[in-house]
C-alpha cells in the first residue's frame, strides 16, 4: 500500500521518521528561492527529506512535515516565513502565530492567531490578504490574551492548535 518506490531508488526513514533517499539521479544542490544554487547536503549519498513518512510492503505513505511546511492546493506554504510576514506587516500592533488546520478540499486552512487586543485584526488581515496569492490567504484572526508555553518557555504550538481548532468557527471541518 502507499506510494512505490520507482526502480533505482533505494529509499529509507531516519530515526525521527524523515524520508531518505539515495539513488543514482539524485541531485547535488537545488535553486533556492533567491535563484542561489544551494548544496542538497548528500551524506554517504543519501538526501534527508522534511517529509515524514512511514513504510509499508515497499510503500510510502506521507504522514506530514518535519519543519512548520504545509501543502495547500499544491502549493509549499512555510508558516515561519508567512508569519514573519504578518508580523512585519502589522508593525509591533500584537505578537502573531500562524496556525494550520486540516481542510479536506485545500489540505490545509491557515489561521492567525494574535496576542493583543484594541486592533482592528479583521481589516488587517484582509489586508495583508491583499498580497497574498489565494493559497497562503489567511481565515479571520483569533484574539488570545498570550501564547500558550511549553516549560521551556517556548510556543507551544500544538496546545495552540488544539485551541484554535477547538475554538468556534475554526473548529468546523471544511471541504471532505
């Protein structure tokens, strides 16, 4: 089951669960966003993925992302870029996080979520949206009063998701 591994393709998973993948077509270095040619950073000829999988009688089958990456209509969206974006974009007005949640038509609807309040989020966000190819538009912004921490004191962002998700109208399951 899952996706087959084409011939000439040895494929296998690192402890964390990211794809490898070793073969004689490989690449050696990719084009970077800025149009800089970037090594592929090969180790005994293998390419460490952030995609996460798990394999099955010699199948694939894509269980997510290692890094904040999501696929929406086919499109690679990075949530650390885009949320620098926002934050640039709203000038100190509140601290941001951007958050995904599984659409079944989009694969995946992106909700900001902002600490701060006495902002108009809707209007700014609309027009943020305004420069936004349509697949990394925002939904209406969620208004916290902070960011839930892990004991480290970092984001944490599954606790975040889980209020988001669980917080009327982000909650209701889209598209199917």
């Amino acid at each position: 089951d899952g996706l087959q591994v084409l011939p000439g393709w040895e494929v296998e998973t690192s402890g964390g669960g990211r794809l490898r993948v070793r073969g004689e077509a490989l690449f050696e270095s990719y084009v970077s966003g800025a149009g800089e040619r970037v090594a592929a950073g090969l180790e005994d000829g293998w390419f460490e993925t952030k995609d996460l999988v798990s394999m099955a009688g010699g199948g694939l089958t894509f269980v997510g992302r290692s890094d904040r990456t999501v696929k929406i209509l086919g499109e690679l969206v990075e949530l650390d870029a885009l949320e620098r974006e926002l934050t640039a974009f709203v000038e100190g007005k509140g601290e941001v996080r951007v958050v995904e949640l599984e659409d079944g038509r989009a694969g995946y609807r992106l909700v900001p979520v902002v600490a701060g309040s006495g902002e108009d989020w809707e209007g700014l966000v609309g027009r943020f949206n305004e420069g936004q190819p349509g697949y990394a538009r925002l939904e209406r912004a969620l208004v916290v009063e902070s960011f839930p921490q892990t004991a480290l004191g970092k984001p944490d962002l599954e606790a975040l998701r889980r209020l988001v998700s669980e917080s009327s109208p982000y909650g209701l399951p889209r598209g199917g």
